[in-house]
C-alpha cells in the first residue's frame, strides 16, 4: 500500500482489499482517461480518477490487445497550482517500472531538484514524435506530506525584508556567474559560505536554529525525490476528499524563493495552518511538465 495515500484523506484504509476497491472504483469511473500506443505494439493507458480538487489516484497499466487490461501500478497524485520553475528540465526513466523522473538545476534551491514525474503520458507521446530535448518548458511542482508542523514567523521589517532579497538576487547572480566558470563568482560564494558559517556557529550558541534559519530546502533521506523543507505559507485551503470524507490542507509554500502547493492531511499537521507562519515537514516531491 502506497505510503503517501494518507496525504489525500485515506489515512483509515488498513487493508489490501479496501485499497483494491478503491483502485477498481478508478478503473470504472475515472476522472480521466488517457491512451498512447507503444512501440511494441500495446497501448498503454492511465486511469485518473480525482477525490478532491486537483489530487486523486492514478492507475497505470498497458492493453497488450484489445480486451486484456495489464495492471502495471498505481501512485496518489496532486497537481499543483503554480508556476515554481523555468529553468530546462531533463527526464528519466525508471528502473524498475514505466514511470519518470524529472530532474531541474534551478539556481533558487541551491540543489539539483528531483521530481516524480506526474504527466507522463504527455512526456511519451512527446518522445514518440522526437527524441530530441523539449525547450521552453516550465513546471508546476507539488509535494504529498505524512508529516507536518506549523511554526510562528520571524519578525521582519520592512528594511529588513528588503535587505534579505537583495542578498538573494546577488547570491543567485553569482551563481549564475558560477555555473558559466566565472572563477571569481565561485571565490565570491566560497568565501560568503566561509561568512555564513561562521555567524551561524557565533550565534547558534546563545539561539534557537530555527530564528536564524527562515527557509530551507534539502534532500531527505535515501529516495531523490524526497525533500525537508522550511517555508513560508503563501495560502493556506481545506477540500474534503469525496469518498472518505476526510479533510485535506492545501498550503501554498515559499522555499527560498521557489513556490509550490503541498497536500497533507489535517490528522497529520500539528499546528494550524496560516498566511505568513511556517511549515517544516517531510514531503515527496511531484511535478507537472508544461510541454
């Protein structure tokens, strides 16, 4: 049983049977049903079928001829409602089954991005007509989260606020400067990390992490599409998943400059949820490719 349907209302399914009629429910009345024919001759197809807005289960699985429907896999899906990133996008496979991973280098997280691809039947039909990279795209990432908890602001002024984007758009000038071998932009860096740490270690004596640190976005753990994340709460909404009748918060994140929607159950977040707090948990990271 999928680990993160929880974030979408199911967190009382306990059984393989419960889960087996939820997918065969999928199968029979989906949201939406998408066909694409492969290059061994089978047609591979994914059911979709959403319990509340913009978040559901996908079925995937392939016709190897016209009657026989081969279940391949299923996963919880939440599509998200922003815009996070523009930057050139690279897709990969998957060992083990025909699901992909989305891989972005954007200079505002500081870290290689790794995504589970949602819309992979587009990306297929794309690599059918050219084998060729798709330029010009952009991505709507969101995050499913088992796990969560609200914490109070910093306290800012306005100076002070201004001061800190400034400070981040000439970090991430020179880490542009940096990525094209500007051999002084990466002393600029080395030295200003040297600059951070030292202050860090200065003050975390005598502070609490969490009132030097505002945000963060780091990897977690051994899965690459797993993230910590420390962000600011943009917009915070509850929808009700329609089978379950659970309620599910949908929190509009700010990571270090970096927006994206995150979908956690309102039994699993400690804490309640509003504009300008913030949110530190655990979440796996989705992501739809605009093409």
């Amino acid at each position: 049983m999928h680990k993160y349907l929880r974030a979408l209302g199911f967190s009382r399914m306990k059984t393989r049977r419960e889960l087996k009629k939820v997918l065969n429910d999928v199968l029979k009345n989906p949201t939406e049903k998408q066909y694409v024919s492969l290059e061994d001759d089978s047609i591979a197809v994914e059911y979709r079928k959403e319990f509340a807005d913009s978040l559901g289960i996908t079925v995937c699985g392939a016709y190897s001829d016209e009657i026989e429907f081969d279940y391949d896999f299923y996963y919880p899906y939440f599509i998200g409602s922003n815009i996070s990133s523009t930057e050139d996008i690279s897709v990969e496979r998957h060992a083990e089954k025909d699901s992909y991973a989305g891989i972005c280098d954007d200079l505002k997280v500081g870290v290689t991005l790794i995504f589970y691809l949602q819309n992979r039947m587009d990306y297929i039909k794309r690599i059918n007509k050219s084998n060729s990279p798709i330029p010009h795209t952009s991505v709507n990432l969101s995050g499913l989260s088992i796990s969560g908890s609200i914490m109070l602001p910093l306290k800012k002024n306005p100076q002070q606020e201004r001061a800190v984007k400034q400070v981040e758009k000439n970090r991430n000038d020179l880490l542009a400067a940096a990525r094209n071998g500007d051999e002084d932009a990466i002393e600029d860096l080395t030295m200003d990390d040297i600059d951070t740490y030292n202050a860090i270690s200065r003050k975390i004596m005598n502070e609490d992490v969490y009132s030097l640190v505002d945000t963060y976005f780091m990897p977690y753990g051994i899965e690459c599409d797993h993230y910590s994340v420390l962000g600011e709460i943009e917009d915070v909404r509850e929808v009700e998943n329609s089978l379950t009748k659970e309620k599910v918060y949908i929190i509009t994140l700010n990571c270090n400059d970096l927006i994206f929607d995150i979908c956690i159950n309102r039994n699993d977040l400690v804490g309640e949820p509003a504009r300008h707090r913030r949110f530190k948990g655990i979440v796996w990271m989705q992501g739809h490719i605009n093409f």
